[in-house]
C-alpha cells in the first residue's frame, strides 16, 4: 500500500510539474520508510539554499527565486534506523500561493524559515502557519531563522528570543516543534535542523511500528 502510494505521489508530482513548474530530483527508495517534509516561507529568505546546502554542500549567491518548487530526496542515518526525506522546496511568490495547498497535503514534516534580518518574514509565518494548518497535520515542526551569518552573535541570540516568542505566541503547545538559526551560506545549523527532521520522524515510525506490534500480540492472545 505504501509503494503504490509513493508511486502515485511520484507520477502526480511529475504530472504537476509539467503543468505548474514544480519539479522533482532524486530516485525513492521503497525499502525505507520516507516521509514529506516542505520548506515554506517568503521569497528570498533562503528555502532553495537551505535545500541546495542539505543536497550538494554548496551555497550560490545568484540563486534564483523558486518557480512553482522542487522535490529532493535525500537519506539519514538515525538510531532508530535510515530514512527518506522528500524535501519540497516551494515558491514564496504571491502568485504561487493559490498553489500550495496541492503541494502541502500529506506532508510529515514542515520548516517555517524566515530571514534573520527581515522581521517581516517572521511575522508573515503566521500567515504560512495558517495555510498549513489548513492542508495538513504535521507529526514536526521546525522554525528557522536563515541568513545567520549576516548578524553578530549579540544578534543572533537577540534574534532567537523572538522566534522563541513567536513561536509560544503562534504554536501549539501540543505540536512537537524545534526552532534552529542557520545560515545557508555557511552550514552553520544545517545539521542540526537535518538530525531533527530524520530523527524525530523516525522515532515516530518506530513508536507506530511498536504500536502496531503489539495490537498484534494482544489479537493473537485471545
């Protein structure tokens, strides 16, 4: 069931594509199990370098906006075993926006990223915290504020006060969510944002894998 579904998200996705500008790179693997995680946010604040430095360990300062969005896969290694991330980049363009209820849905993980140095952006997660709540539910959430390296570290920790305050102003307490400052053009957090994503994913198929287990065992004991 899991296999026909990744095959019609894959046909679907490259369907979609063709019709809207989305694209997707990078083969699934059946064999482990891979979960949806999109990147949204305004323009500019650094989604598609975000992705470029997970992908390919580079950053490029002539990175151009994001049309429609873009699919990766990429594999972890965590303690609770590998896993998939298919990491959906998307457009911040208001014209695209009518769009990203389709590319939201079923999605596992989300990273609400905004600029550092734009305290626009950060307001104006609300607004795309809202349209994902409208699409899906999200076992993780993470907050990230980009373009660290453009601060000094005074700044920085001033920075992350507010997205701490943000966040308790804007999230639920019951969702489980982490807040990172990174820099796309340094690395500086990539890692770290990476390891949650995976790991909290992970240990979320193994809480259900072990849920399931044992609804199986108390069936066979009857």
């Amino acid at each position: 069931m899991n296999f026909l579904k990744k095959s019609f998200a894959i046909v679907f996705a490259s369907v979609f594509s063709l019709c809207t500008g989305f694209s997707v790179s990078g083969a699934p693997d059946t064999d482990i199990p891979t979960y949806k995680v999109v990147l949204l946010g305004d323009t500019s604040v650094g989604k598609t370098s975000i992705v470029n430095r997970v992908k390919n360990k580079y950053f490029s300062m002539g990175e151009e906006s994001t049309v429609g969005g873009n699919c990766t896969t990429q594999k972890f290694d965590t303690p609770s075993g590998e896993v998939g991330l298919d990491i959906w980049d998307t457009a911040g363009q208001e014209r695209y926006r009518t769009l990203m209820p389709l590319y939201f849905r079923e999605a596992n993980a989300a990273v609400l990223v905004c600029d550092c140095n734009n305290s626009n952006s950060l307001a104006n997660l609300a607004y795309w915290f809202t349209l994902l709540s409208e699409c899906c539910c999200p076992l993780v959430i993470a907050v990230v504020g980009n373009k660290s390296d453009e601060l000094s570290e005074e700044l920085q920790n001033d920075f992350r006060e507010k997205l701490m305050t943000w966040v308790n102003d804007n999230i639920p307490e019951k969702i489980e969510l982490s807040c990172f400052i990174t820099s796309a053009k340094t690395g500086y957090g990539i890692l770290e944002l990476t390891g949650y994503l995976a790991e909290s994913l992970a240990a979320h198929n193994s809480a259900e894998s072990l849920a399931l287990e044992e609804k199986s065992r108390s069936k066979c004991s009857c």
